[in-house]
C-alpha cells in the first residue's frame, strides 16, 4: 500500500514538472527496471543477501544505460533503442546457457 502511494506522489510530481499528464508517460520504466534485474542477476549470479542483490541491480541499470549510451554515439537513431533494448534482454537471458556450453 506504501508503494502504491510512492509511485502515486512520483507521478503527480512528474505530472506537475511536466505541465501535463499523458498515458504513456511511463511505459519504458518497466522495460528499464526488468532489464536492470535481468542483466544484474545474470552477471553477478550465486548466493547473496538481499543488499547484495540490491547492488547488482543498480550494476545492472549501470550496464544497461552504458550500453544504450555506446548505441547511441555509434549512430544509432533514438527510434532503434527498444530493439537495442531487445537484443541487450536477449543476450543477458541467453548469456548463462552459453557459458555452460563453453564449459
């Protein structure tokens, strides 16, 4: 219930530094958070505690907007980052299965 107040009083505040309300204001927040879990989980696997876990997440946020970063400064057009984004959650998903068959 606390959480849902959160986000309540984060997107007023949003809203009102806007001047305005869209419904699509908030879509790439999910994609970006899952891709944060994603890509810290898969990186810095194994048995942790939940403040290490918290840290790998913001290592992967780290990552992942480092990455978005290179694509743009490649050339990339601002159009192309939900397939760069795509790629990046496939390759992260993918990255455990291909280190076990290596080994």
């Amino acid at each position: 219930m606390v959480a849902n107040a959160l986000i309540g009083l984060g997107g007023a505040l949003v809203a009102q530094n806007n001047g305005f309300a869209d419904v699509n204001m908030g879509i790439g927040t999910i994609v970006v958070a899952l891709a944060s879990i994603i890509i810290g989980e898969v990186i810095f696997s194994g048995q942790m505690s939940l403040t290490d876990r918290l840290i790998t997440v913001v290592f992967g946020s780290i990552i992942y907007r480092f990455v978005l970063v290179v694509v743009l400064a490649i050339g990339f057009s601002a159009d192309d980052l939900k397939l760069v984004s795509a790629v990046i959650l496939g390759l992260a998903l993918m990255l455990p299965n291909l280190v076990s068959s290596f080994q």
